[in-house]
C-alpha cells in the first residue's frame, strides 16, 4: 500500500539489497515509523525487520520553509532536525559511498541508513548542512547541473507559481506537443483570490481531488512536460509565460545551487555530489543519444566544478518507468 510518507522508489540496480525511500512532504510520521520499527525489534530481542538486515537510503529533495508544496519535496528545518536527531540514536547513518563499499566487503552493519538528497537546492547547503554537522550524518547531494549558475526553475516549481498563486489567467488554454493538442478551461477559477490559495494551499498531488481547474490543469501539464526534452520544456513554458501575460523569474526559494555554493557544500567531505543529469528529464523516454548526453554531461561539468571526480549518479523521478536495464548497465559503465 502507497504510503504518504514514505514511497520506496526503486532498487539501486547495482545490488538489490538496497532501497530507497523519499521522505514526502513535512510529516512528522517519518520520524514515528522509524521509532515504532525499533521498538518493534527491540521487544523482539532482535532488529528483525528490513531496516535492520537491508541498509535504507533515505531520498531528501528540500530542508525549508515554504508557502505551499504542492509535489512535497520539502520537509522544514525543525522536522528535518528531528529525522536527524532518530537517526543519530536508533540508526547507523552512513556515508552512501561507504555503504556501497560495505555491500561489495559484505560488511553492512546492521541499521544502516545513507541520507542523500535529489535536484540539488540552494537550500541543501543553507539548511541542511548545518543541521546534517549538528548530528555528524553524512549525505550525498545529487545535482541537476543544468540548472546550475542558472536563473531556471524546475518546471514543477514553475508551473506551481503560474498556477497555484493567487492572480488572474486567460480562462482558456492550449497547448500542443507534437501531434497532440490539449485544451483547458479554467472556468470561475480563472481569477484566483487569496482567500482560495489560503484555503487549499496544503493541496498536493498525492491527493486524489483537484480543489479547483487550476489544480487539474497543474497537475495535468505537470505529466505531459516531464517527458519532453528540454527544448521542448523550454518551449511550452514560452507559450505558457505568453498566455500568463508574464516572465516568470526564479525566485530566490526555488534556485538550484550555484557553482560555488557546490564547492561549498562538499569541500569538508561531510558531503558528497554526485550528479543527476543536466536537465532532470524521464530518461526513458529519451533516445539513446540523449541518455548518452545527460549523464556525460552532467558528470564532466560537476567534475569541473569539483576538480575532482564524480563516481555516484542518481536517476530523476526514480520509478521503475523512469528507466531501463540497458540505461542502468550504460550508467554505470560512465561513471
């Protein structure tokens, strides 16, 4: 059963004894899972369950305070804390390069647990980190580099504040890719008042109901874009910034982390960057040319950034749709 809280993703291909769990939105039941698996075990007199025999990789995105976050990605610094504080008492935390030199040795201890964290957010270096030295837990911070020295939000980001705001759109849209063309109408939702986006400011896309046309309308080109290239991307939100009579900027809580700011964040080797392609697509839904590029890329232009290496490589979105096992064996020959 789909969890709120927390969503496994996917196996790491390299060794099925590893799993990944994203910890969704700001939910203070993520901490109490882990306590009651503990306690479980500890009454059991054994550390039975899957934490204690299979080491856990737990996928962060944001450590911040936001408005509205409607793919929860961010969890706020005093939440994130609290992870911290669990993972420090009852887990093993690890750095994810070590666990996979442990899982190689067959020396996983028990308990064993890799923080990282996916996209690469400014807010990685200036809320997670502190809080990450506070309890001395290692992470991996994965970076879209494309984004990177950028003014360009993820497309999620974007379409949530020319959507989910409070504001006036035309009624109606459309859009087309390739030979489709989709059409929307927002209706009475076209103006949106503040006490609207106050009201359901909470919504996200785990929710089965659509507050408003402007939620099914988010959550609909939300599905249609992420499969573009990044042209294409690009071209749908020109078309989308015309219809808004805007130009969307990249707020200051949005932006990816600079190249200085990376330098920072890995310099002390608490943290390690490791690379998650230039423009965050489904890379499944790429030619083999394209995959190719993003993971080449991604990795050289970190390397310059790092003057050093880059050896760990995470896929975006991460489900099992999002890529193949002939990507997989081609990524992991790269990197």
């Amino acid at each position: 059963m789909r969890s709120p809280y927390f969503e496994r993703l996917s196996e790491v291909k390299s060794d099925p004894r590893l799993r990944r769990l994203i910890a969704l939105g700001d939910k203070a039941k993520v901490s109490q899972i882990i306590k009651a698996i503990v306690a479980r075990s500890k009454r059991a007199g054994q550390f039975k369950s899957r934490f204690a025999y299979a080491p856990l990789i737990l996928l962060y995105h944001r450590v911040a305070e936001l408005p509205s976050d409607s793919q929860l990605l961010s969890v706020t610094p005093d939440h994130f804390a609290e992870h911290l504080e669990i993972l420090r008492r009852y887990a093993r935390p690890m750095a994810l390069r070590d666990m996979v030199r442990a899982l190689r040795e067959n020396k996983v201890p028990r308990r064993a647990v890799a923080v990282t964290f996916d996209d690469g957010y400014a807010d990685n270096l200036h809320n997670a980190k502190p809080l990450l030295e506070r309890y001395e837990i290692p992470a991996t911070v994965y970076v879209s580099s494309g984004y990177v020295d950028t003014s360009r939000e993820f497309v999620h980001d974007t379409l949530e504040g020319l959507l989910l705001q409070p504001g006036s759109l035309p009624r109606r849209l459309e859009l087309t890719f390739g030979e489709h063309t989709h059409q929307w109408d927002l209706g009475e939702h076209a103006h949106y008042s503040e006490d609207e986006y106050q009201k359901n400011r909470a919504w996200h896309v785990l929710k089965t109901e659509d507050p408003t046309a402007r939620h099914s309308v988010y959550r609909s080109l939300c599905q249609l874009v992420y499969a573009l290239s990044d042209a294409e991307r690009r071209a749908a939100l020109d078309v989308l910034m015309k219809w808004a009579g805007t130009r969307f900027a990249c707020r200051s809580a949005y932006r990816v982390l600079g190249s200085e700011e990376i330098r920072i964040l890995a310099k002390d080797g608490l943290v390690d960057v490791g690379s998650h392609t230039v423009t965050h697509p489904v890379l499944s839904a790429r030619p083999s040319a394209d995959q190719r590029d993003e993971v080449q890329r991604s990795k050289a232009c970190l390397e310059e950034i790092l003057d050093r290496p880059v050896s760990s490589f995470a896929y975006p979105y991460g489900t099992r749709s999002d890529y193949t096992e002939n990507l997989c064996h081609r990524t992991r020959s790269r990197i």
